[in-house]
C-alpha cells in the first residue's frame, strides 16, 4: 500500500512538473521544429554534415530576421539514415514519432529516400528530398512528398534550350545506354527538343543507344559521323563517355560533345587524355559558389562566416532550401497541419526566391526550373563554367 | 564503300585480336584436349602488365626509347611475364590432375579464371585503369576520305607479322610438325619420339605469351583497361576457335579475322545492339552445322 502511495505522489509530481514545463515553453513561444533526415554518418557522411550545416544556416537566418508565426523560431532536428535504406526508414520513424516535429528535409540518396518517404506518407507528414534525383521517386503519386534538386532527366530541358540557343546548333545528335538514367536524360532531351523540331528550328539527326560496358564504338560512331552532327549529346557514365570521344575524334568527328552529368569527371578526363577531354562540355547542377541569386550571396556569405568554406558538393544547399520553403509554407498559411502544407506547396508556391533560385512545384512535387549550367574542361583538365 | 572499307579495317583490327588469343586456346586444346578457360583472364592479366610497365617507365619512354620502343619493351615483357604465369598454372592447376580426366580439368581451368580476375583487382583495383596518353601514337591520318590511325596500322602489321611468324613455325619446321602430331594423337606421337613435356611446356609458354601481347595492344588500341575484361575476349576468341575449328592453328588465325569482320560488318549494316549476338549466332551456327569448324579436319570418334 505504501509502495503505490509513493508511485502515486511520484506520478503526481512528475505531472505537475510537465505541466509547469509546458507553460513556461508557452510563454517563451515554443520553436517551429523542422526535421532533417540525412547521411550524418556512413560513405556519405561529408554530404550529411554539409547538408547539416545548411540547414542550420537557413534556420539562423530565418531566426535573425524574426522567425516565423509572429516570433517562432526555426528548429532543426538531425535523424541520421547513413545513406542506407534500411537507417533511413528508422531515421524517418524517428522524426515522425516525435509529435514536435512539423515537415522534414530527407533526404540525400534515391535509395533511401524510396522507402523512408513511403513512411512519411503513411504518416501523413510534409518531406522535401534534397539530393535525391532518380526519376520514378515523383511518379508514385505521393501527396506528401516533395523536392528541391531537379531530377536525373531535368538537365535533358536544359540541354534543349541551351544547346541550340548558344552553340547555335541544328543538327543534334543524341546518345544513351539505355540505363534507366541516360535514357531518362535523353528522352526527355528529345521530348523538349519537339517544339524546336516541329518548328524546323533544329533537327534530331541520331538517337540511338550504345551498349555499355562496350569498349568498341567505331560502328555507332561512323554512323553518327555520316548524319553530320553539330553536337553531339551522350547521357551515360563516364567509361564509355571517354572512349566515344577518343574515338569519336579518330574518325574525324569535330563537333562539340556534350556529356551528362554522369558522363564527365576526373576518370573521363584521364582515360580520354586532357588533348580529346578539353573541351568537351557537360551539363551540371551549379556548384555553390556559382549560385547567381543575390538570396544564394546572403547565404553563403552567413556559412562561410561560420564554417570557413562553402559547401563543396552541388547538393547540401538544396537542403537549405527546402528548409526555407518550408518554413515560408508554415508562415504564410499559419498552419503546421501537413495537409494545409502539402496542399499550400504543391498550388500555391510559385517563384519564391530561394539559395538556388526560384522555388515552385509541379503537381508531382518535383520542383520546377531546376537551374543547370554548362561546363567546360579547360586546358588544365578542371571544371569551369562555360561562358561564351 | 568509304564505310565499308573503314569497318573492314576496324573489323580487321579486333580481329587480330581475337585470332592472338584464339591460337593460345587452339593450341592448348590440339595437344591436351583442354579449354583453358583461364587464356580470357591471362589476356587481362597481360594487359595490366603492360599498363604497369608503360606507366613505370612512362619518362623513360618518352625520352629515351621513344613510343615504338616502348610499345615494343612493353609487348615483349608482357608476353615473357604471361608466358611465365601460364607455365605455372599448367603446373599447379592442371598437371596434378590431368590423369583424372578432361572434365575437372576445365572446372580447375574455370577456377584460375576466377582467381586471377580477382587477384587483378586486389593488385589493380576495381577501378578503369587508362593507359597514359603519352606512351600511345596518337597520329591520325585520312586516306582517301578512310579514317585511320597510326596505331591501327602499327597494331594491324605487328599482328599479322605474329601469326606469320607462328603458321611458320607450326607448319614448316620439324618442332611445328611435332606439336601438329601431338595435336593429331598423342600417344603415337608419344611413341615416334616425341617428347610431349616439351610440347606441353612450349604451347602453354606461347599461348598465352601471344594473349599477353594481345592484351598490351588492346589495352593502347581503347587505353580503357578493367579486370573482368578477359572474359569477353575470351569467349569471343573461343567462338573464333571454334569457327575456324578447334586445335587448328591457320583455323584459329582465319576464326579470329573472321569473326571481327563479321561482328563490324553486322553492326554496321544491322544494329549495333545486336553486336554481340552476331557473334554467337556464328557460334551456334557453326557448332549446328559444321562442328568440326571452317578448316578443322574430320576425326572419326573414337569409340
């Protein structure tokens, strides 16, 4: 009898306390706390800590300039996924456990993002990818998913409307490998060059694919030759990137060749040589510090006041992004209810500036005008912005 | 025609390929009725050695020797280091077992395939390894609007200068005739005197020397060289052999050019997607048609 008089008081105690704690957070106006599912530790855990620190900075920015709902600051959670899917569907089970948590940032690669958005849907809870970008993660029909990097084939409407514009080129010829990924870039490519082929502006001269893993391009390379191409466009990955331009100019193709953003690197470079890998040009999400907007200059000034540098990868600053999107989706409409936020981002954001440009989405959650640039491989065989 | 004559050539080029290394599986299967499945990776093996050696000696090369002399040091110490390899695996993996049989002969034989594919990825890594630009001719020319490279050309006249000098030794000397009678019956070949360790020894150094060199021109021809390489070529040049009729030497020369012409050839004026399966279409054709391949001689089983 004396022991459940004991738990009792205990209880009683514990409560009255809780309550006390409550009150004193309300008075404070308790913060908005936004989530961030990312790759803390594990391969990727140097993308993990930079989205981390982008988001810390966007959250300080926003707290510096007022927060939110009249006051509320901006909160970050970190539910780390290890970049597996297996972490990763624990990681969003974390975070959506806990009750505070309004949205969530998650997350970084395709593969986890997959399954722990499924969580988030069943659960009815607002996420925004930031860095992955494999195509089929916005055709599932998700209502409450979202991102803010572009899509493995969204630098293919890039390609379209920057090729023919600036190169100046009409005859295009068009190379994949028929991976889920180079296909993707090139269908949609083919499908954005229409309107300019309809109208007679610019013609699909080749499209064909090659096998990859193939060492010996000559046949396709002869054909592609005969058709007379201004550009050539090849969405694969870089071993075969390397051999087609090699052998491309041994059989006398001098156009200019454009490769995907899985199709130029360091091994592109070495294996072609720098005298057949300069020049060759590669469509790119933008590094940080060639982000143009003056909300991009604001930012990365704030993260290198307190973190020395830059991020060094395309990706973490997507992050910050989708935090701020977020954010503005919660202080506009006043709410915290995920279906007000799903519903307000999906129709209602259009043209927000943000770190990586203007911020909207389509009805599927992808986001809209991903920026892409053009880069060149210069002398030295490094990276550089093309500007004509 | 100008396309014609520009896929003949290629076809030509990896044609020679493919007869290089079709001969090391001709040979080995004329004397020991054995499919070294190995040859494949002992070409990859032959084309990481060369890689290595260009890249060592990549300053010494290019100021010293100049590019054919490197070309060369390194062909001629790929082929001795291959050659040197295939001697060994004849020791441990075959000889121990040959009195068992043919079968778990080519299952050992499959197992040194593995095992050096793999050994070549601890040594070398995962990774695509590029033979440096610096130590490969990289002059192009055009002849009568035919796109050629010089080192097509150099690759083309060193291949056919191997398998003349090889169809000389097999078919017109007393050593050559001596490998043709172990190839045609070993026991009697046994019992005129010949020493079939000899021979054994010989062919297992020459195969796969001649795939090393192979594998050096391969790795200048793409400069893209990768540790499972060797199981394509290998099984491309098996087709060869089988096209130009096992355990028959001029057979496999004639199986290999063939084949690389036909797979260009097919490509070219079919679809390239279907490349490969040009290839082994041939195989089953030949082996539904005339088993005993183009220039292999009809043997009577014996019972």
């Amino acid at each position: 009898m004396k022991r459940i008089k004991f738990l009792l008081f205990v209880s009683v105690l514990v409560l009255a306390l809780g309550v006390a704690s409550l009150g004193v957070m309300a008075a404070d106006k308790p913060p908005v706390v936004i989530g961030l599912q990312g790759p803390i530790t594990g391969a990727w855990a140097y993308e993990g800590e930079m989205a981390k620190q982008c988001c810390e900075i966007a959250a300080q920015l926003i707290n510096e300039s007022g927060g939110i709902l009249g006051g509320r600051m901006v909160e970050v959670r970190i539910a780390d996924d290890a970049c597996e899917p297996k972490a990763g569907a624990l990681a969003a089970m974390k975070l959506i456990s806990q009750k505070d948590v309004v949205a969530s940032v998650s997350t970084y690669g395709s593969s986890v993002c997959e399954p722990a958005s499924n969580l988030y849907e069943k659960f009815k809870k607002v996420n925004i990818a930031y860095g992955a970008t494999a195509v089929r993660l916005t055709e599932r029909g998700l209502k409450y998913y979202f991102r803010t990097c572009g899509r493995d084939d969204s630098q293919g409407i890039f390609f379209a409307e920057y090729v023919p514009r600036v190169f100046g080129a009409k005859r295009i010829a068009i190379m994949h490998d028929n991976t889920t990924f180079a296909l993707g870039v090139a269908e949609e490519t083919k499908k954005a060059l229409q309107p300019k082929v309809d109208a007679g502006e610019v013609e699909i001269v080749y499209y064909d694919a090659i096998t990859p893993g193939e060492k010996d391009f000559s046949v396709p390379l002869t054909k592609v030759r005969e058709t007379h191409p201004d550009v050539l466009y090849f969405t694969g990955y870089y071993p075969e990137a390397a051999l087609i331009v090699s052998q491309a100019r041994d059989i006398g193709i001098d156009c200019p060749f454009v490769g995907g953003n899985a199709a130029i690197n360091d091994e592109f470079v070495k294996i072609a040589g720098i005298e057949k890998a300069k020049g060759c040009f590669m469509t790119q999400e933008p590094m940080p510090a060639e982000l143009p907007y003056p909300e991009s200059k604001v930012f990365l000034d704030a993260y290198k006041a307190k973190y020395g540098e830059i991020p060094s990868s395309p990706w973490p600053v997507y992050a910050a992004d989708a935090l701020n999107i977020i954010a503005y989706a919660i202080d506009k409409t006043g709410s915290t209810d995920s279906d007000v936020l799903a519903e307000y981002l999906r129709n209602e954001v259009d043209g927000v500036p943000g770190v990586t440009g203007k911020i909207g989405f389509t009805e599927n959650g992808d986001r809209e005008g991903v920026p892409y640039l053009m880069y060149v491989v210069n002398e030295e065989g490094n990276f550089e912005v093309y500007k004509k | 025609m100008r396309i014609f004559l520009e896929q003949m050539l290629n076809g030509l080029t990896i044609g020679s390929f493919y007869a290089l290394i079709a001969l090391g599986y001709s040979m080995v299967y004329g004397v020991m009725k054995l499919i070294n499945f190995a040859h494949g990776d002992l070409f990859a093996l032959g084309s990481y050695l060369g890689f290595t050696l260009l890249v060592w000696g990549n300053a010494y090369v290019t100021s010293h020797v100049g590019l054919a002399g490197g070309m060369i040091a390194a062909m001629l110490i790929a082929a001795i280091g291959i050659g040197i390899a295939g001697i060994i695996i004849e020791r441990i993996a075959y000889r121990p077992i040959y009195s068992v049989g043919r079968l778990p002969a080519v299952v050992s034989a499959l197992g040194v395939s593995i095992f050096l594919e793999n050994i070549i990825m601890v040594i070398w890594g995962p990774r695509y390894q590029a033979y440096p630009v610096s130590v490969v001719p990289t002059l192009r020319f055009e002849i009568g609007g035919i796109h050629v490279t010089l080192l097509q050309i150099v690759i083309l006249i060193l291949s056919f200068v191997l398998l003349a000098v090889l169809y000389y030794i097999i078919q017109k000397t007393t050593f050559g005739a001596a490998i043709r009678a172990s190839a045609l019956d070993r026991d009697t070949a046994a019992l005129m005197g010949i020493n079939i360790e000899t021979i054994i020894f010989f062919i297992f150094a020459l195969g796969p020397a001649l795939g090393g060199t192979a594998g050096v021109m391969v790795g200048m021809y793409y400069r893209q060289i990768s540790f499972t390489m060797g199981w394509n070529y290998g099984l491309k040049a098996f087709t060869a052999t089988i096209l130009g009729g096992i355990g028959n030497i001029p057979g496999a020369m004639l199986g290999g050019l063939l084949l690389g012409v036909f797979e260009m050839l097919g490509s070219a004026y079919i679809s390239t997607a279907y490349k490969d399966v040009f290839v082994f279409l041939i195989l089953i054709l030949v082996l539904i048609f005339r088993p005993r391949g183009l220039l292999g001689e009809k043997v009577a089983e014996k019972v």
